[in-house]
C-alpha cells in the first residue's frame, strides 16, 4: 500500500473510501476478526477529508509531503471513529484495551505506516523513497494509543506530522533534511 492508493487527487472521494474500506476489513481479517462494525458515515467523512480544499499544507494537498498526508489521515480516521467495536481481549493487551478508542487509533496507526512505507519523498528534484518500514517498541506504541485516542484534526495534525517524520528517518536515515541543531 502506497499514496498511490490513498489521495488520489480532485474530488475522488470515492475511490479513497473504498481504498479505507478494503484496508479496514483486510486489516481486520489479519487480525483473526471475523467481523467489525463500521460507522459508513464516519468512513464517508474520512475520505472526504483526505480531498478537501483546504488540506492544512500551505501549498495544498499536491505538495504535501507523504507525512501530511499520513498526519491527515490519521487525525480524521481517529477522530471520526468509524470502528465501533472495542477491539476483543484476544488480540489486544488489558493495558490498550483499557484506552478509549483504541481500536481507531490501532487501525489508522498501521494504514498511515502501510502508506508511508515506499512512500516517495523529494529534496528538491531529487526522489528519496522510504525504503525501510517504521517499526517502534511496544512501549511507545501504548503510549501512542493513549496519547492521539481522543486526537482533533486541527489541533494534532503538525505535531503527528512531525512524529510521522522522525519516526520515517529513525529507519530511513538517508531520508532525512541534514541535521543542524
């Protein structure tokens, strides 16, 4: 899974939502569930705000970087809530079960890292592609369900962004801006 499936430009809605859908019920499957309730209202709004006009990028959806993008997709997925069933005991620690929204969180978690992975970036005109999937202890991944379960668009977008980012070069240190601070 790429961008290429995700944001796939315009006002196609529709393609997006049934790329969400797929992922949601192949994720679900991976995960031994058999079935998932599914709010297609939230699902809907998701998809519309992965092509609306004001992407929050100050040169717009086209020129977001792959991390915006996952940043975007991950505050509305979780926002929105569209996986109304708890994830079961069997899958999931007491410790992320005991998290409100866990299972929102845990989906578009995986989905924004699925996208990222080969994702391409540009410095300048030159193409960099994240080669290396992002993987993070077991440790941080319940401190980050804890700490986006409740996220708001417009309030945790940069600073998902930003995790997404440095999370991306931990693994694909040749990604990376030089750094100098």
């Amino acid at each position: 899974m790429s961008f290429k499936i995700l944001y796939q430009g315009g006002s196609d809605f529709i393609t997006n939502l049934a790329s969400i859908a797929v992922y949601v019920d192949s994720f679900a499957k991976s995960l031994g569930l058999q079935e998932l309730r599914i709010d297609p209202n939230a699902l809907n709004a998701i998809a519309v705000a992965l092509v609306r006009p004001d992407f929050p990028h100050v040169d717009g959806l086209d020129k977001a970087s792959p991390f915006k993008k996952a940043a975007n997709f991950f505050v509305w997925f979780v926002a929105e809530k569209p996986i109304l069933d708890e994830l079961p005991d069997v899958i999931i620690t007491p410790q992320l079960k005991s998290i409100s929204n866990h299972q929102n969180v845990i989906f578009a978690y995986h989905m924004a890292v699925d996208c990222l992975h080969e994702a391409t970036l540009y410095r300048g005109n030159e193409p960099v592609i994240l080669k290396e999937k992002i993987r993070v202890s077991r440790h941080f991944f319940y401190d980050f369900v804890e700490a986006f379960s409740a996220a708001v668009p417009n309030v945790h977008f940069k600073v998902v962004s930003l995790l997404f980012e440095q999370l991306a070069y931990k693994v694909n240190k040749d990604a990376s801006y030089p750094e100098v601070v």
